[in-house]
C-alpha cells in the first residue's frame, strides 16, 4: 500500500568556480534593501483603519459569595451577588466554594459527596402533567480517613441532559411559568428547579442510629447570552434610515380587507433594529408606518374634526407576546402570554408620502415589559418545553363587524438575552 506521506527527494546542491574568488561571489548573498521600519502599534484603531475580528473576552463574574449553613455544615460558593438569597450557576461554569465541617470526630466520616439535582414539572392542559429529572449529577468530595474541617470545592457545571427519546438537549434556565388564575381553560405550566445537596456520611456507633449529616439549597440556573450587535444609539428613524439603513430590520404585512369591500387594502411596515436579538433590559426603539390609497388609510383611520373621535379610529397595539408550548405524551398544548405593552407616539410622515402614509414611533422597555426587576428568564426549547418571545403587530378597526378592513396581526419573532452587548467583550453565542 502506498503511504499517504510523501517523502521529499535528496537535493545536493553542486558549484563549479574556476578560483576562490568566484566561489566566494556565488556563495555570498546577494544585497538587499533594509525594510522600512513597522508602523506603530495601538490597541485601537486609527481613523482610516477598521476592527475585522475582535477575540470575544469572557463574561466577568461577580465578586461576593453565598454562604448557608446547617448544624455542622457551612457551604460558601464564590462568584456570587452579595446579599442573593438564592446562589447562581451557569452552564459551562464552575462551582466553585468552600464547605466548613465543624464536627470533633471527623475521624468517623466515611464518604462526603455533593448532587446536583434539577427537575422539570409540566402541565399540559388535557394531556396531564409531567416530570422530567433533567440534572442528578454527583460528586464524591472526600472518601478518606481523617477528613479535614475545610474541602475546596471546583465542579464543572454540566449544561445539557439526554430527554426520554434519547436527544440530547441544552439544560433549561430556573423558571416558573405558572398557570393563570383567570383563565378558565385547561391548566399549561412549566416549572424547573434546581438544588444541591451535601451528604456527610459516618460511621455508625453501636449500630443504632445513622450518622448522617446533610444540607441543602436551591440555585438559580441561568444560561448567559448576550447580542452579536447593539442597538443604533440614535433612535430617530427617519434620520438613520437614511445613512445607516442596515440598522434597520423590515416586516411588511397586508392589512386585508373583506372580500365584498371595494376599498383597497394597505401595507404595514414594521421596523425593528436589526438582529432581532436584545439585551432583556434595554430599550428597544421600532418605528411603524402604514401606506395605502387616502381613501382607505382615511376609512381605517378617520382625521379628527370631520364628525369623527378618537374612539372611531383603529387600535394600533405593538406589544411581546410570549409563547409557551409544553408536550405531554405526545401531546402539545401553546399558551400565549402578553409580558408587554408598547406605547406609541404618531409622528409627521415625510412630506413626499404625506396623504399616503401614517407613522408612529415608540420603545419597547422592561418597565413596560412587566417583568420582575431580577428576571433572567429569556426563550429556550428543550423539545417538551419550547419558549418564544415575538413582537407582534395588531391593527384592530373600530368596529370589527361592520369595517371594510379585518383585525391584522404582524407576528416577528424576536430573542431576548441575559447580557448587554459590549463594544468590549464583541459577540457571543447562546448557551
């Protein structure tokens, strides 16, 4: 068989001179001009240069610690918020802590070990409710004689577990997505928890009674995401479309009419900053405009002052719906859930569309987002468990009945993350 290793043929290398000197002339280098000395280094670039690829800098970690203790037993995990009452892991990371043990006969420990433990309770309308261990991951942290009064503790946070069809799936973040109380339909809820527990075996004296020392605590699991790109800093729309029109994502929808109207129907334009991926916590501008004959934009929406009111206009709503889809035995069951409202403001078209075109400016914020000040729950699909988050668009006419034009909606789907994007840390990718 051939190798696949070709090995280069010898080379010899032969010159012939009729004296020294013309050996010495073959034999020197030829000469050469100096190169020009290299430029000047900088960490930043300069005014006619540009940044092509920037090495993504790790996300940094808090500086507190989590300490817990029970009877004997005082667990300290490091990388924590100060004063959180509940401790924080991420996948991919580590634990890393201190576990005191304030016993007079360490002598009789036998085993110490560490689990880490989470679950997934769901319900799924008619189909019942589920439970899935989705973490039992378990660590001996001392089997020896003699165990000493302060174990280091370094464990690598696992970040995905195997479903019951043998798929490999991202663990999911700590949430409870409970059900509505004033919803009268069948019940569609997911919760995950997780917990660890510390387990101090002893040997048993005069074999009566066990031992056994333990604690225990819940975390909060959280995958860490941050935006491949931030928002464009200046939110007016119609200035930066100009100059920077790929900061801007377009969604364009028919705002339909019925089949035995004869009024034209119209088009919605949506625009949100490009990416579709925000940080949770930002504020997120978007512009609407909608376009069509004056006829049509003047029966959709009625000027003020021609015997017409507010009420007789149509509701223009941009809000974020969350979708949450939960399969029980083969079975899935979707609940969606607004988690925010827009307010919108109306703002003069430009004065070439004027007559035909309508627009409004606004900004999606986490205080409209209704949304707990601490929440780092954002969308995941683990397969039984998918959520989604969507922007969605509704035009409703004032008299959904008797209009020529159909209640519309626009849904975009959109991806919130737990991190801000940052000029100093460039991109990252989901956990």
């Amino acid at each position: 068989m051939m190798s696949d290793l070709l090995v280069a043929p010898a080379y010899t290398e032969t010159v012939t001179a009729s004296s020294t000197e013309s050996l010495l002339d073959v034999l020197t280098p030829p000469r050469y001009t100096p190169s020009p000395p290299a430029p000047d280094y900088s960490s930043e670039p300069k005014r006619d240069e540009l940044t092509l690829q920037e090495a993504r800098r790790p996300i940094s970690l808090p500086s507190g610690s989590f300490v817990t203790t029970t009877g004997p037993l005082t667990l300290e995990i490091a990388h924590q918020v100060d004063g959180a009452s509940t401790p924080t892991l991420h996948p991919r990371g580590r634990l890393s802590g201190t576990l005191a043990i304030d016993m007079r006969d360490r002598s009789s420990i036998t085993a110490i070990t560490l689990t880490l433990n989470g679950r997934m309770a769901m319900e799924a309308g008619d189909s019942g409710s589920d439970v899935v261990v989705v973490l039992k991951d378990k660590h001996t942290l001392w089997e020896e004689e003699d165990a000493p009064s302060f174990i280091p503790l370094d464990i690598a946070v696992p970040s995905t577990f195997v479903d019951k069809d043998g798929k490999t799936q991202p663990l999911p973040p700590s949430c409870d997505f409970a059900c509505d109380p004033m919803v009268v339909a069948a019940p569609i809820s997911v919760q995950v928890t997780y917990s660890l527990i510390i387990v101090v075996e002893r040997s048993r004296r005069h074999g009566l009674f066990s031992q056994t020392k333990s604690l225990s605590t819940a975390f909060d699991f959280v995958p860490r995401t941050r935006p491949d790109r931030g928002i464009i800093p200046n939110p007016s729309f119609f200035s930066t479309m100009k100059t920077s029109p790929e900061e801007w994502h377009q969604s364009v929808s028919e705002v339909p009419t019925r089949a035995s109207s004869t009024v034209q129907p119209l088009k919605s334009h949506l625009f949100l900053p490009a990416g579709k991926v925000y940080w949770i916590g930002a504020a997120v501008p978007f512009h609407l405009s909608i376009t069509g004959s004056a006829p049509s934009l003047r029966t959709l929406f009625p000027p003020e002052g021609e015997g017409s009111t507010r009420s007789s206009s149509a509701q223009v709503n941009v809000k974020i719906l969350r979708q949450i889809s939960v399969e029980v035995r083969k079975q899935r069951a979707i609940r969606n859930v607004v988690i925010g409202r827009a307010t919108l403001h109306s703002v003069p078209p430009p004065a070439a569309a004027r007559g035909g075109q309508l627009d409004w400016d606004g900004v999606l914020t986490r205080s409209e987002l209704r949304m707990d000040a601490s929440s780092t729950v954002c969308g995941f699909n683990v397969r039984s468990v998918v959520v989604k988050d969507f922007v969605v668009l509704e035009i409703i006419p004032a008299n959904p009945t008797t209009s020529p034009f159909m209640p519309h909606q626009n849904p975009n789907f959109v991806r919130f993350t737990t991190e801000p994007y940052s000029d100093n840390y460039g991109p990252d990718q989901p956990s």
